[in-house]
C-alpha cells in the first residue's frame, strides 16, 4: 500500500482529535520515574514496526510509525527526558 487515503486520513483526523479532547479534560499525572526507558521502548517499537511494514510493501503505514516514533524523541526532549540540543532533529533546541 502506497496510497493515504481520504478515508484513512479521515480516520486519523478523527482518532487524534478525540484523544486530543481527552488529553485536554484529563488531570496531569506526572511520574518520569523510567521515563527515559519507556521513551526510547516506545521508539524502538515504533522504528521495529516501521521495518515490518517496510517489508511488506506497506509504505504509508512504514512511514506513519516513523512519524510516531519521531514524535516520542521530540517529545521527550520536550520534556527534558532528552538533552539533545539539535534543532535538525529535534523541535527543542
């Protein structure tokens, strides 16, 4: 698959702005006790699941979870998990 679709893109729009609405009425819970190890978990994850879509041919899905795991790294730099300081690779200088 090499297509996005109107139907997938408007899934998408829609599943993100839902769990931006919960994100927004929910309550801060801040525990950054391993933090640093779930981040990168979940990048590794991320980078494992683009390479399998890769394999198979699945391009948009490939690059969507590079998108997800790009954004864990930016926001764990964000949030100070990461002390990275390269505005090339990061949105956090």
């Amino acid at each position: 698959m090499d297509t996005i679709t109107k139907e997938k893109l408007d899934k998408y729009f829609n599943i993100t702005k839902t769990a931006l609405e919960k994100a927004q009425n929910s309550e801060e819970k801040v525990n950054l006790e391993n933090a640093r190890v779930e981040f990168i978990n979940m990048v590794e994850s991320y980078l494992k699941d683009a390479k399998y879509f890769e394999e198979k041919n699945d391009f948009v899905n490939a690059f969507a979870c590079l998108n997800y795991a790009h954004g864990w790294l930016d926001a764990g730099a964000r949030l100070g998990i990461f002390d990275v300081h390269d505005s090339k690779l990061f949105t956090q200088d």
